[in-house]
C-alpha cells in the first residue's frame, strides 16, 4: 500500500459538494424570498416594510435609530422606510415625551392590524414551505440554521 492509496479524494469532489450545498441554500432562500414577496402582495407592502412594521407591533413607539438597529439598516434608510409606511396609514410620528427635540414612530390601529395579518400569512406560508419535512428533520433544520445564523 502507498501513501496515495489513503488520501482523501479529489479536491474538486469536495468543492462540488460544497457547491452544491451553497447552490440548494441559495435556491431555498430565492424560493422563500419569492413567497414573500407573494404573501405581502394583499397589503402592497414590502419585506423591508413588512419587517420594520413587524419590529414596531412587537416592541413598541421608538426613535428612527433603535428601529435602524433593530432593522440593522442605516437611519437614512430606516427614514424611508418610515416614510412608505406613513403614507400607507400604518405608521405615525410623535414627538418624544422625554426628548421634545426626538420623534417616536409608532404603529396605528391599521398598523397592529395589518402587522397581525401578515404575521398570520407568514405563519402560514412558512408551514406551506416546512410542512413537507417531518418533525425531526424541522427540529434538526431549525438547529442548523441557528447555528449558520449565530
């Protein structure tokens, strides 16, 4: 026996697979962008939109820049976004009861409303996606994707 005959296989064999795990991943999260964007349609809204109304029903009235955090998005974005949203009636602005020279946005009655149903519809849609899988396989994704998160 030589020494070739215990290494491990060709370089290109392990990039191919690889790549075919980055290939699946990014054809799932295209998937789940395009159910997204599909989900969102009913109330003409958008992910960035739909996310930063989902921070404010969950947390609460706060200034542009804790939802830029929240958003991990700059303040200047996190302004138009805002500003989408308080043209649609789902957001509104007040000034700060401990800083008058600071604003607060905060969801409207339409907004806790709207933000409840996409939550529903995304709740849904999200079973129509991992439904397929059995329970183990959905407890051993969620851990996966938890730790590639982290």
């Amino acid at each position: 026996m030589t020494a070739d005959d215990h290494a491990p296989g060709p370089p290109q064999q392990v990039g191919a697979d690889e790549e075919s795990l980055a290939e699946s991943f990014w054809a799932v999260t295209r998937r789940l962008r395009h159910l997204s964007r599909q989900t969102l349609e009913p109330w003409e809204i958008n992910p960035g939109q739909a996310r930063a109304l989902g921070v404010l029903v969950r947390h609460g009235a706060m200034r542009l820049s804790a939802l830029a955090e929240h958003l991990r998005i700059a303040p200047r974005s996190a302004t138009e976004v805002v500003d989408g949203l308080a043209e649609r009636g789902l957001v509104a602005r007040h000034p700060d009861p401990v800083d008058r020279r600071a604003t607060l946005v905060a969801p409207t009655d339409e907004g806790l409303r709207v933000g409840a149903a996409i939550r529903a519809a995304r709740h849904a849609e999200a079973e129509r996606l991992f439904g397929g899988l059995d329970p183990t396989d959905r407890v051993h994704l969620a851990r996966i994707l938890r730790t590639l998160r982290d």
